[in-house]
C-alpha cells in the first residue's frame, strides 16, 4: 500500500476485500450469480461506510490533539490557524504540513532571536567601550587636581579644559544614544511638506562657523531650483543634513568645498551631498551605516566621533521607507545619497 493513503482509500480496499470474501462464500453456497452480486454491493457500501467514518473517527481523534498542541504554541505567536477540518481527505498530510511549516517559522524565529542578542550584546560592549574613555580621563584629571594641581597655576586651569573636554564629548555620545532609542521606541514620523533647499541653507547657517575653521565652503548646486518639496519629518531631515554635513565638514580637506545637489526622480527626490575630502576606502563602506563603525582614518585623527552619526542617519531615513547611499574614492572624496518622497 502506498505511504500516502488517505483513509477513504483504505477503507475501499478493505471493503473490496471484505466484499470479495463474503461474495465467495455467498457464491459457493448458493450458486446464484445475483445473490452474489448484491451481496457484493451489499457488503461493500456497508463497510466503506462504516469503516471510513471509524478511520475518520480515530485519526481525527488522535491528530486532534497534536493540533490542539501546535496552535497553543502557534497563537502565542502574531498568526493564527485555522482548526482541523473534519472532512480533510487526507489529514495526515495536512498536519504534517502544518508541522514544517511551524517548525520553519520557529527556526526563523530562534535565529532572529540568536542575532538580537548578539547585536544587544555587541552594543553594550561598544557602549560602555565609548563611556569608559571620557570617564577615565574624567576621573584622571579631577583626582590630579586635588591630590595638589589644584594649587599648580601652570596645569589647574588645563587639567580643567581637558576634564571639560571629555565632560561634553560623554554628553554628546548620550545624546546621540538617547536619539537612536528614540528613533526604535517610537518609529513614528511627524511628516509634513518640507522645503529641502531652505532646510538645507538653515543647516548650512548653523554650521557656516564650523566650515569656516577649516576653510571650506558650502554650496547648494546652481542647475538646482529655488524649491524642492519632499514629504518628511522634518526635525529628522534636519538632523540627516547636519550629521551628513559635519561629515563632510570633520572627514574634508581644508580649502576644499560640499555641494548639496537635488535629482527628480519621478516619485521621490535624491539628495547628495558631496564633499572633496578624504574619501573613504572601499572595504569600510558596507559597513559604514552600523553603530560605531568607524574607518580607521576616522579613528586615528581623533575626531571625536563615536561612528553613531550615521547609524542615526540610516534609521531615519529608513524610517521614512526611503534608501541611503554612499560612493567614495580615496583623495577625491565621497558623496552620500538619500531619497525622499516628493511633496
Ligand atoms: N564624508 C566623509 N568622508 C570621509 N569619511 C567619512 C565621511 N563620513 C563618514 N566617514 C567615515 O565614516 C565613519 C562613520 O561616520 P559617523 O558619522 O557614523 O561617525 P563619526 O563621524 O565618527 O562620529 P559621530 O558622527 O557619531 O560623531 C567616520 O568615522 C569616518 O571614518
Ligand atoms: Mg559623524
């Protein structure tokens, strides 16, 4: 008999058999062809009834309760199953399909699982990696001052700065961490129509000084219209120019510029901002929109940064279902692209 019989086919063929075998009997006793016949019929509709409602009956029964077992596990989780069906033709091959399919649901589920916590605790490590610095040196500097350099005129005030130093670098690090779990708490967005060429003057206004120190210029591409709308939150965007913008000014030559251009494309309109810095090697720019990530260039010049910006950036344009990019060549420079919907 094949694997995959259904019930209704093994109650057939029992029946045929107990239909044949009585048929001989009846046959061999009476010698009459019709008797036999009906007989045949008789006793074959009978126990294809019978035993197909028993068979029915007893794997029901019986796969009821392993049913019963997955959907308490099953409605613990987001989806909901629909229950057994009693005239299922082929019952068996339906929970077993269920099972593979709640066993695969489950294995997805215990690897997302697996890489939350390892991402959890990657973060933790990489957060109390960038306290412990600007606390130590905290720390450093202030049991210096009153174990005696209090009294040294020639250090107490520098001892100070640099204490003072590390007391706004912590305050900015627990600001960018504060924005990221606000981003993750609550994904929602204030959207609205925004002006990008007038949000981005703004930003360029607030960082104009910090430009100045290294010489650079910031400029909005002159083909670009003197308006382009976009639908977005736009403390947000605000926050996406000026982490994308103190980029370009902290990774840039001195002398050198940034050029804000805005492309229509169709639905939505790509910024880019480009600068003519650094530039960025090609093994770093997978990685570069994760926490912390820094290229080593960035880590070696001591800029201050703690590789949060741009992780910052990522979710809040991700935020808005919209994409982010990035392509770099080493001493030319590097251009960020982003997408908004159009206003
Ligand atoms: N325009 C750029 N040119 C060259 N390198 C860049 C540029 N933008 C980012 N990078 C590199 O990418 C890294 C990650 O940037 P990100 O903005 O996330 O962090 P950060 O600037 O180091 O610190 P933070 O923004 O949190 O203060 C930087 O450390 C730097 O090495
Ligand atoms: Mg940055």
């Amino acid at each position: 008999m094949s694997k995959n019989s259904s019930p209704q086919f093994i109650a057939l063929i029992a029946s045929l058999l107990a239909a044949s075998l009585s048929s001989i009997g009846v046959g061999i006793f009476t010698l009459e062809v019709l008797a036999t016949a009906a007989n045949f019929v008789l006793v074959f509709a009978v126990c294809y009834f019978v035993f197909s409602y028993l068979l029915k009956e007893f794997i029901h029964d019986r796969i009821k309760l392993i049913y019963k077992n997955i959907y308490k596990f099953k409605t613990q989780g987001s989806k909901s199953y629909g229950a057994l069906n009693k005239n299922e033709a082929d019952p068996i091959g339906a929970v077993s399909k269920e099972v593979v399919e709640w066993m695969l649901e489950n294995r997805k589920e215990v690897n997302e699982l697996k890489e939350q916590e390892n991402f959890r605790r990657e973060f933790l490590g990489n957060v109390s990696h960038e306290l412990k610095t600007p606390i130590q040196t905290i720390q450093g500097y202030i049991h210096t001052l009153l174990d005696g350099a209090l009294d040294d005129k020639n250090v107490n005030s520098l001892f100070l700065n640099k204490a003072a130093k590390s007391t706004d670098r912590l305050a900015e690090l627990v600001t960018d961490l504060t924005s990221i779990s606000a981003l993750e708490n609550r994904g929602l967005l204030k959207t609205e129509s925004v002006d990008l060429v007038k949000l981005t003057l703004d930003v360029f206004e607030m960082l104009e000084i910090r430009a100045k120190e290294k010489d650079i210029s910031l400029k909005i591409a002159k083909q670009n219209p003197k308006e382009v709308i976009v639908e977005a939150d736009k403390a947000k965007i605000h926050q996406v120019l000026v982490n994308l913008i103190v980029n370009a000014i902290k990774y840039g030559k001195v002398g050198g510029s940034i050029r804000v251009k805005f492309f229509d494309m169709d639905k939505n309109i790509l910024t880019e901002i480009a600068d003519d810095g650094e530039g960025i090697a090609e093994e770093h720019l997978p990685r570069l929109f994760e926490r912390f990530y820094r290229t080593d260039a960035g880590r070696s010049r001591d800029q201050g940064g703690s590789g949060l910006g741009l992780a910052i950036v990522k979710h809040i344009i991700e935020a808005h279902n919209q994409t982010i990019n990035v392509r770099s060549t080493i001493g030319i420079g590097s251009t960020f692209g982003f997408t908004l919907k159009k206003g």
